[in-house]
C-alpha cells in the first residue's frame, strides 16, 4: 500500500522503545518531519533527558505539556459525577486519559503546522480506536498513521534490531524486557500480559504497584473524610486540595490500606476478551464517598435513572466516543443532577475495606423523623393500605384473567374483598 504524502507528523511520545523506533521509522517511511509530544498525565516516568532522546532518534523537536489538572478537573471529576463502571468493576482509568491527550496531540498538531499525527499504539488494542476517534471528531483533515499497522517489527527483537541497525542508542531499560505491559496516570495503574493472560490463576504480589496487599496493610483502620460541592471533591478532613492533588493524596493513603485492587476479564471494543488488574485506590475512596452523598441528596427516581445512563457513559468512555453528542448531553444531565450532592462522607479503611462512618449534607433528603418506626406526622400508617391495594392492582386484574381463562370460575367481583 502507497505512503501518504505527509509533510510533517506529531507523534505521541513517550520515550520507551516503540516511540523511539517510531521517529527514525516515521523519516524513513514518510520522510517528513517528526514532531514529539508527551504529555504529563502523571504516569511519574522519569522526563528528564526526553527532549534528548527525541532528537537523537531524528525529532526536530519535544513538547511536553503537564495536564495533570486538567485531566482531574475536567475529565476523572467528569467521570466521578457520572457514576461510570465499565462491566461493573473497571473505573475507567485508562479510557479517560486518552481523549485529553488526543486534544492536545491535535492541537500541537495544528500550531506546528503539521498534517499528520502518529500514535504507538498496536493494531489489537482499544487505544487505536480512542486515539483515532478523537483525531477525526477534532480534525478530521488530519492524517493518522498508526505503524504497528504498517510495519513488519513484531518484537521487541526486532525493535530493538531496527535500532542497532540505524545506529541509534537504545532507551532506558530497553534490553530488559518487562513482565507486563502497563498504563499509568493520576487515576489508576492497569497491569497486562504475561502470567496475567491465564486467567484460571491469581495475580502474584510483584505485579502491584501502587497498594499494598490487605494482609500487609496496618492492623489500625483510619478515618478520612471527604467534601464535595456539586458533586466535585474539594477538601480531604477539612483542608482544600486541588483536583490532581487531592487524588494523588488518596491514592496513597488508598495504596497504604490496600485499597482499590480489580481484577477483571473484559470485553475489548475490538470483540476480544483480556484480562487485567488494575489499582486505583483513590478512585475507588471516591466513587464509593460519592455514591454514598447521592444516596441522601438524590431522589429515588433520578438516582435510579442516573445508574441506567451512567451504564451508557461508561461505554462512552471506553469506545473512545469522548467528544460526541451524546457523550456531552449526558454531561448536562449529570451536571443538573449534581446540583444537590454537596456535603461530608467519612470512611474508614482498613485492609481493603472502605467502611462507611458518617454523611451529611445540608440537601439531605433523608429525615431521621420521617424514617422512624414510631409516629411522624407526616406518615400515617392506615394510608398504606390505600396504596398498597392500588400498587397491586395489575397484579389483581392478571390473576382474575388467569382464573378466567383456567377451569377454575372466577369469584364475583362484589367477592373480591378490597381490603
């Protein structure tokens, strides 16, 4: 298949093996100018000497951008407010980063003056599809060239040949090859690959990162407490935080309780099933303190058609359909929902249990004295029976049908007794 005409490409870089096979592939193949980008989402690589590494591959430059605030505060809060799960236990963490950094990608993109974007992405993967979604929903003039699509390089031996081969360095840690293959930001670390692709048989402890397992997390539990105003957290036992570094607090107190640990078999947007274990202790604090806030401050038929949407969401956000319509319809509908969900949760972990302790909020819907066994005012016990005869009566009109229908004569209805 003929080349692209590209003139200039952005290429998606982080500086690891692929990308640093990509750059001196892409001048081979397209012989066009590379321009890196990397953009800082907290997955805490070492960015030092980068910018080097680039060019020595044939970069003409590197760009790196810190979006660790942004990708808190408009994407992951986005995604907490939502109530998103992918297949009842993935937190998205992955998924959410993506979009931002295709924005970003474009947007160097078009102030390079560039006509071509690059990522690293394999062609077996759900990123390929996130990535290119959001290239063409931003824009669509752009080329994309995906090379694990194009090229013959299937191992990390070849990689590592076409290196020697161009007399170029290797990367750090290039010739050690890793047991798994991970993704890292703010939110959460996914872990694949290797052992893990038997699914019959339990992770071993090496392959966490960021939480320590249960049994070794203290034998003491400890309480924190989180406030949110519209469904936002913004402080952590009182004091204020900003949104990338109130996660990055909770995920450390989340990893040092053991907390935020999944492992789960999913299904891929590209029709296969994988496994992987993911850690996201400060997500998981988050979502459970924020689904608790709900429960006092939503009203049971929102709540409960805010589960059915949020289902949706989630898949949204895993099929890399961040900038669509619908995508920011559901956005307002959260958003209005979230009006309300203003107050306190306190939690205690312990040894992977979050445990709920306290919620308060000062749009609570629940009243102690409404509730109570005994009398309220507002509750008077004989009107139940009003209710319940008329909450039943489908079910009353079914069974005199059926009774009807059957060998069995149906009572008078002047029999049928009301109460």
């Amino acid at each position: 298949m003929a080349k692209q005409q590209v003139k200039k490409a952005v290429l998606a870089y982080s500086g690891g093996l692929d990308t640093s096979v990509i750059v001196p592939w892409l001048r081979e193949n397209y012989n066009c100018e590379v321009v890196c980008f990397c953009a800082d989402v907290g997955q805490g690589e070492e960015l030092d000497g980068l910018e080097a590494r680039a060019k020595q591959s044939g970069a003409s430059k590197l760009i790196v951008q810190d979006l660790k605030e942004e990708l808190a505060g408009e994407y992951i809060f986005a995604l907490l407010r939502s109530g998103a799960v992918y297949e009842r236990k993935y937190l998205l963490g992955t998924s959410i980063a993506r979009p931002l950094i295709a924005k970003h990608q474009v947007m160097v993109a078009e102030a390079e003056g560039a006509d071509a974007v690059a990522h690293g992405c394999t062609g077996k993967g759900n990123d390929q599809v996130r990535f290119e979604l959001a290239f063409t929903a931003l824009d669509p003039r752009l080329k994309v060239i995906a090379p694990w699509r194009e090229w013959d390089i299937r191992s990390r031996e070849d990689a590592l040949k076409y290196l020697k081969d161009h007399n170029l360095p290797y990367p750090p840690g290039a010739t050690n090859p890793k047991l798994y293959s991970r993704d890292r930001n703010l939110w959460h670390i996914s872990h694949e690959g290797g052992p893990l692709e038997d699914a019959s048989k339990p992770p071993s402890e090496d392959v966490y990162v960021l939480s320590v397992s249960p049994e070794n997390a203290p034998d003491t539990p400890e309480e924190v407490a989180i406030t949110f105003e519209s469904g936002n957290p913004v402080a952590l036992n009182g004091k204020p935080y900003s949104p990338a570094a109130l996660i990055a607090v909770l995920n450390e107190l989340g990893g040092k309780h053991g907390i935020g640990r999944v492992d789960l078999v999913e299904n891929r947007l590209v029709g296969m099933k994988s496994r992987g274990i993911y850690e996201t202790p400060g997500g998981t604090i988050l979502m459970t303190a924020h689904q608790e806030l709900e429960s006092i401050t939503l009203d049971r038929d929102t709540l409960h058609y805010k589960d059915t949407v949020a289902q949706r969401y989630a898949e949204l956000v895993y099929f890399g359909q961040w900038f669509s319509p619908l995508r920011e319809s559901l956005d307002a509908f959260f958003s209005e929902t979230q009006k309300v969900v203003s107050g306190t949760v306190i939690l205690k972990l312990y040894k992977g249990n979050l445990i709920i302790t306290g919620r308060t909020s000062p749009y609570s819907l629940y009243r102690e004295e409404f509730a109570t066994f005994g009398h309220s005012a507002v509750y008077d016990h004989t009107d139940a029976a009003g209710f319940i005869r008329l909450f039943a009566l489908p079910s009353k009109v079914r069974a005199m049908m059926e009774a009807q229908a059957s060998d069995v004569p149906p009572l008078p209805l002047d029999e049928i007794q009301r109460d």
